[in-house]
C-alpha cells in the first residue's frame, strides 16, 4: 500500500513538473511569446523565477490601459479572487467590497515614482508608466531589484490588443523559498491571481468597448 502511495506522489509530481506547471507558467502565452524580449528584462539580476502569460483582448488598447492602470490596493483592485485579496484589509478597495467594474477616472493618473500597493505594507513602484503601451512595477532591496513585474500591451490591429505580462525575481533563494515558490506562488499566483486579473481585464475591456459599438 504504502508503495502505491509514493508511486501515485512520485507520478503526480512528474505530471505536474513536466505538463501542468509549464502550462501555468505560460499559460496564454506563444512560445515565441515566451522567449521575446520585454521591457524590464535585465532589471533583475540572475533572476531565478520568471512567467510570462498572455491573452488577446478585442478592444483597443487605450480602454485596455484604462482598466491595468488602476490597478492595486485602495485603488481597482486586481480583477481576480477577491476574496484573497480581502485577507489583508476588509476594506481592500477603493469603491465596494470587489474589484472596480468600471473605469475610475480619478485612478487614472498613476505616474513612474508612485507607489502600487499589492496589500497594505508591500507596495511595487511604478517604474514605467507609458500610456497605452507598457507599465512596469518594481519591488527592490536598496539598490538590488528583487521582483519586475512587466506588462505589455501589443497592438493587433481591428481594435485588437495582445496583452502580454511578465514576473520576473530573483527572490528564490534557498531551499526553503524555492518549495514555497514551487508548492504556493507558482500555483497561486501565476495558475490564479495573475490569470484571473488578465481574463478579468479582458472581460470588461471587452464589453466597454462591444457598448461603445
């Protein structure tokens, strides 16, 4: 019995390592998605964590930007489980108990230098902030980048955009951040969060622009 147990662990690690986890990792993402360079590459260094996913939204990008530049807390929030979000103050947003359905126009105006705020003590500078095309956040140590979390928004073309974004860190360090890394931020944050905020994106990206049509 015991046997079959560790067989059935060992196959299941097996499956995930070489199926499930490259599929989270890169979920939405082309190969060639994967590889391309993005804006903020190179800011961290010996980077040790990296994902990169992806999603094709019909909408322009400018109602695109709209909705990622307000992103954060006490401010849209992240378009994904917000119940997760809401652990860490009961009052997460800046409007209701959710994430913002609708574009804020007083959130719109984020600079490079302000800060975003994923909970109450850990914020991210915005260090680009390019209208309609790129925003990069930055989480460092002094003067060593810890964590580049770049977004990138492609025009297709018909009023499509591609919605491209990338974590990148060098936070992995030591066995036991690379099991938390492997076992919970991996799966929670890349298979969750990060994946439910680009759909959520996508979702009311889309139907803005369907109204306007």
């Amino acid at each position: 019995m015991l046997k079959k147990i560790l067989l059935f662990i060992i196959f299941s690690l097996l499956v995930y390592i070489i199926l499930v986890r490259p599929w989270i990792l890169h979920m939405g993402a082309t190969g060639q998605e994967v590889a391309a360079a993005m804006p903020g590459d190179g800011l961290v260094v010996s980077p040790n964590v990296e994902y990169t996913q992806a999603v094709t939204i019909h909408a322009p990008r400018e109602i695109v930007w709209k909705y990622l530049v307000q992103i954060g807390y006490q401010r849209a929030g992240w378009y994904n489980w917000d119940f997760i979000n809401r652990m860490s103050d009961k009052n997460y947003f800046y409007e209701g108990n959710k994430s913002a359905d609708r574009i804020i126009p007083e959130l719109q105006q984020l600079q490079a230098g302000d800060m975003v705020y994923l909970t109450p003590q850990l914020g991210m500078k915005a260090e680009v902030v390019e209208p309609s095309q790129n925003l990069i956040l930055t989480g460092r140590e002094e003067a060593r980048y810890l964590v580049v979390w770049s977004y990138l928004l492609k025009d297709l073309g018909n009023d499509d955009t591609r919605l491209l974004v990338r974590w990148t860190s060098n936070q992995n360090e030591g066995l036991g951040l690379k099991l938390i890394n492997f076992l919970l931020i991996e799966p929670g944050g890349a298979g969750i969060q990060q994946s439910q905020m680009i759909k959520g994106i996508k979702v009311r990206a889309e139907r803005d622009y369907q109204a306007m049509n």
